[in-house]
C-alpha cells in the first residue's frame, strides 16, 4: 500500500465537470423544505445555500432519469441500458488502496462525533428522526470479503443510528457476527462520485466480488480507496463523509414509519440495529448525498437500473431482439417494462415470464411493447395497452409468486417466520404479464391493422428548428 497519483473522481469533480446540466439553487433554503423541492425536480439538483448549515452543500437526483444516467455511464441517454450491459461484461477490478484521503481531512472521534452537525432532512411528517441514505460498507466474517447497502440511517442521538437491514446479503452476515455476539463493522459512505453508488446498487449473486469493484468498468478509472481510522473496511478516499462505526449485535431501535421504494409508510415500522458511531470523517468541502424517499425520485430508480440491464441480458439470451428494459418512476418499483421486436409467437410469452422470474422478487406486472412505443412516455404506453391488448388473450396471471415487503397489497406467509407479522417477510401476491405488442410480421392481414398513422414528415421534422431562440 502506498501513496499514488490518480485522476480524482470525486463528487464534486462530477459537478463540475456537468455544470449547466443540473438545476442549482443558490437562494436560502431550509433543511426541511429539501424534500418538497426535490420531489418537485425532474433533473439532478443541487443547493448551495443551507440555512444553519453554511458548510454543506447538498445535491440529490443524481440518478433520477436517462439524461442524468448517462452523464454518469458516459453514453447518450437511450444507451443506458446497454452501457449497464457492458459494465456487467467487463465486471471487476481490482481496488487500489491509498494510505489516506480527502474523505479523512477532518476526522471527530469520542466527544467531537455529532450526527446533529450534519444536514439529514426528515423526509416526511412521520417520520421518527431524520434519516440518511448513503451507501454502507461492511465485511464478511468468515470470508473477509467486503459487501455493500443502501440502507437508511436513523439519528437516534449524537452519535447512534438505527440501520435498516433490507437485503438477504446483509442480513446473512449480520447474522454470522450476532452468532458470535460481536459487534459489526460498518462504513456509511455519503458523498462519493455517484459511480461508487451505482456500482453499490448491483444485487445480482457476486460471491467472488464486491460491488465496489465495479467502479472501474463505469468510469475507466481505477477505483481509490483507503482505510477507516477506527474499522477495519476501505471506502472511497474522495467521499465527502464516513460515518464510522459498529452494528451492535443485541440491541434494536425503532426504523421507520420512513417511506420504501412504493412510497408508501409499509413496513410502518420494523426494529433493526443499533449503529454506534465510533468516527465521523468529512472532507474540508463537503457535499452532503440525500435521497429523499418520497415520489418520484432516485430512491424508485437508482436500485433498477443493474436489474433493467440484467432483464436486458436474458431476455437478449433468449434470441429475442430487445431494443430496451425500463422500470418507470410510477411503477413503485414494482412495474418493468421491455421494449422487444419478436419474430415468432410465443418468444414475447416467454420474456414477460424471465422478467417477473428475476432473482429479486420486487415485480409483480411486466409489460412487453413494440419498438415503436416510446417506452418512457406514459402517453404512448396507455395507446399500446388500449389498442393491442385484449385482456382475455394478452394478460397472464400469475398466482401465489413471492414479493418484497413493501407491497401492501400482498399477504405475509403466516407461520413462515416469528417475526413475519410484523415485517410482512416473507410476503405473496398475485403478478400479472402484459402482452401490448403487434401481432408478429408474419401475421400481415393481422398487423396492418395496428399500423399507427402519423402525419408526413414525422421523426424527419424537428419543431426545435423552427422556435425563435
């Protein structure tokens, strides 16, 4: 390990590198008003101008549509998809650890550690405490291999926090470390280049990696990191800050009610870990990373976009021709959509089963569209749904399939688990399968009739060319 010279790719690099691309607020704002307003952006936003907390900056959105995914991917907008595609193709690298960085320029132990300090909104009028959302880092114990969350992070005073465990990964290892009645090493990194958040979004099975490690096959760049100063895990050595500490092995606090992924107060409330904070490290210029947890924002898209591509890559194995996959904001995480051109019966069938098939168990309706459908335009996705759907032939039910613990619409398993009334895990609800495409080429007589009219000169014809500037 050693000091060496690397391109900084940082947060605040990206920032500037995208000026004119992100609405930027410089008038006063207060920290509780930081959620309605972001809720009300359709592009990334950042505020310079926190009232009581001159120091911080605070930027949200970083992932909320196509055009700001691509600014992080390095494509153009509708290859997102694809790109997401190839960084699974080129998959990991190897980390390189440095002996200190900018995310350790300020470091607050014992009596100087004060989660107050920090600018985390509470996100809506329910909510117990504010609540934080970086990406957090811990270690297995048997193996040593490094895993990554996204969970939500309560203050529960100066220098305590309750932390949701919601995924099997991080639940598995806290469970090896509660075994042994020993306390859990965690890193909640907030701040970092957004790359570092996407590659912390991938969920698929990586047992001979971490998702850090996919740093490099979205940006090029070799990822950077170095090590805490009172736990034993590496995080990313520009963050902005780090919040130290240990996953206490017995002890439990209130999570929530806090808004899931469907925006909606379900699970109300569950008990999860106490997180003692034994460090705060912060750069001398921090951005401080919200993801406000209220519609429609990053917390619906940031978590699919790994899944749209792995959807992309099956459905793509199957021979069938998929031009693209896409959750849509208002699908509350529970609604894909693939965009496909079949060439035969039966394949568009079989794509709609791999999608709501996927190893996750958040869908619960899959939509299939031809390639002529706008698949990001709600116009267009009601016109297919109108006129090429009859539900009697096109819609499939599917009954009694697994989902996630956030659909109140879905029934917990009674009997499955002690706790399984209270955190509705595990849970089953019926999923349904939307047929909205043409009938295939070779059906002439049928498809002339979906042929859609379109006025001359359409997609040749620029109204932009024709506005006064």
């Amino acid at each position: 390990m050693g000091k060496v010279s690397h391109k900084i790719m940082d947060l605040h690099g990206f920032l500037e590198d995208n000026k004119g691309e992100y609405i930027l607020i410089k008038k006063p704002v207060k920290l509780e008003h930081i959620g309605a307003l972001v809720a009300q952006a359709d592009d990334t936003i950042v505020f310079d101008n926190i009232v009581d907390y001159p120091e911080f900056r605070i930027v949200d959105q970083l992932f909320v549509n196509r055009k700001a995914q691509a600014l992080v991917l390095g494509c153009q907008p509708n290859e997102v998809v694809k790109r997401l595609a190839e960084v699974l193709h080129t998959g990991p690298k190897k980390l390189k650890e440095v002996e200190a960085g900018s995310c350790q320029d300020r470091v607050f132990r014992g009596d100087e550690i004060d989660l107050k300090a920090l600018p985390v909104p509470v996100h809506t009028p329910l909510d117990p405490y504010p609540y934080a959302a970086g990406f957090a880092v811990h270690r297995h114990l048997d193996t040593g291999k490094l895993n990554q969350m996204f969970p939500r992070c309560g203050v529960l005073s100066r220098n305590e926090m309750v932390t949701s465990f919601v995924t099997p990964t991080a639940n598995q290892i806290l469970a090896k470390y509660r075994e042994q009645e020993t306390p859990m090493p965690q890193a909640v990194v907030i701040g970092a280049h957004p790359a570092w958040e996407l590659a912390c979004c991938y969920s698929y099975p990586h047992e001979d990696f971490c998702e850090l490690e996919l740093f490099e096959a979205i940006t090029g760049q070799t990822g950077i990191v170095t090590r805490c100063k009172t736990v034993d895990l590496v995080v990313p050595a520009d963050a902005s800050i780090i919040i130290e500490g240990l996953v206490s092995p017995t002890r439990m606090a209130q999570d929530g009610p806090n808004p899931g992924p469907t925006a909606l107060f379900c699970p109300y409330d569950q008990q999860q870990p106490v997180f003692e904070v034994t460090a705060i490290t912060m750069r001398k210029d921090p951005i401080f990373r919200h993801v406000q947890t209220t519609p429609f924002t990053d917390h619906q898209e940031m978590p699919r976009l790994f899944h749209e591509a792995i959807i992309f890559e099956r459905i793509k194995s199957m021979g069938l021709n998929v031009h693209d996959v896409h959750f849509p904001q208002g699908g509350a995480a529970q609604v894909v959509i693939i965009q496909v051109e079949p060439a035969m019966d039966g394949q568009v069938t079989d794509a709609l089963m791999a999608a709501l098939g996927a190893p996750w168990a958040n869908m619960k309706m899959a939509i299939a569209v031809d390639p002529d459908i706008n698949i990001y335009d709600y116009r267009d996705i009601m016109y297919a749904l109108s006129t090429r759907v009859d539900p009697s032939k096109h819609a499939t039910i599917i009954n009694n399939a697994r989902i996630w613990p956030f659909d109140p619409s879905a029934t917990p398993v009674e009997g499955a688990f002690p706790h399984t009334q209270k955190t509705r895990l595990p849970s089953v609800v019926g999923k349904w399968a939307i047929d909205a495409t043409k009938p295939v080429p070779y059906r002439e007589e049928e498809r002339k009739n979906y042929e859609r009219a379109w006025p001359i000169g359409w997609g040749e014809i620029d109204l932009k060319d024709y506005l006064d500037e």
